[in-house]
C-alpha cells in the first residue's frame, strides 16, 4: 500500500547545522502548510539545554516537526499543520501517525479529518528526557474527493508535540472493522 501522504516523515529538508534542528519556510514543505511564521524540523540527536535535557530520536526515518514554531516576538502558544490529500468517496482508509511530547514540556494535541475532531492528547512530557512516540491510528471512509488532515497544537511555551510518520492508506473495507465517514 503506497502512503498517500507527501513528505509524512519530514525529510525533504535535510537539516545541515550543528544544533540539529532548523527552521523552515512555509513553501519548504509543501504541501504541508501552517498557521506558524515558519516549520520547525528536528534530527536524531538534538539535544536541547539548558532548561531540562530533551534528546531526540525520530520514529520514521531521521527527522520529525514540531507542530510549535517560531511566533513574532513571543513564543506560540498554538499552531496547526495540516495537508490535504487526494481521496476517492466511498473507498476506506488507514489513517496513522506518530506524536510525541517535546521532553520537559506540557501540551495538549488536537488530530482532525476534515475539520472532524478525530483526537485529543494531553501531551505531558515534564518528567521525560527523550522523546516517548506513540502510534495512533484510525480507519474511515472518505465523504470528499480531498481530504484535510490537520494536527493542532496548544501550549504555555513556544515547545509542544512533534509528529513524524504521518500516513494515509487506502486499505480493503474487510480490514477496516466499524467505520466512520469524514
């Protein structure tokens, strides 16, 4: 089954400087889009300091976002990253991903399918040094001939959830069990 979704592990743009982490414009990453001045892409191996140590390490391949990016001139306390992919109405779908906590830091994750609010998560990753992935998944049926998947962010400091390995099927409805359309 081929992964419906562009660039679901971020690794388009490579990260080339020391800190092993970047920001990136928006037309970077198309065609994933934000709300956010810019993206903000990780690499296994960052460490942040000097707050409380966060060591990262991707799920999928060798970079994840965090969905919380740079905001004039404070830090964000939400933001939303979002791609809509082709879909044929009536077929069934995996939808799945991978989300994570940044280490130290509280935020609450907010998953839709069309503007649908699919899932919530409380991320607490204060007593956390390294990244804690957690796979989500969820079949359905396409209602539209695009679909939105979008990831919103909440948080007190510009740090929250990261994702990586974002990727939509399109699967056999006898693998799916009980279904909602979105």
């Amino acid at each position: 089954m081929a992964n419906l979704v562009v660039n679901g592990s971020f690794e388009k743009s490579h990260i080339t400087n020391p800190r092993k982490w970047d920001y990136f414009p928006k037309a970077s990453l198309l065609p994933w889009h934000t709300d956010a001045a810019m993206f903000e892409l990780w690499t296994d191996g960052c460490v942040i300091q000097p707050h409380q140590p966060c060591y990262s390490v991707s799920d999928g391949g060798k970079q994840n976002l965090e969905i919380l990016s740079k905001g004039p001139p404070n830090p964000l306390t939400s933001a939303a990253v979002w791609q809509s992919v082709p879909t044929v109405v009536g077929k069934t779908y995996a939808f799945s991903f991978y989300h994570t906590p940044r280490a130290g830091h509280h935020s609450i994750l907010t998953v839709r399918i069309n503007d649908y609010p699919i899932c919530t998560f409380n991320e607490d990753g204060t007593g956390f040094e390294f990244f804690n992935w957690m796979k989500f998944t969820i079949n359905f049926i396409a209602a539209h001939e695009i679909t939105k998947l979008s990831f919103h962010d909440q948080a007190n400091s510009g740090a929250g959830t990261h994702i990586d390995d974002v990727v939509l099927e399109k699967i056999s409805p006898l693998m799916a069990g009980a279904l909602q359309t979105f």
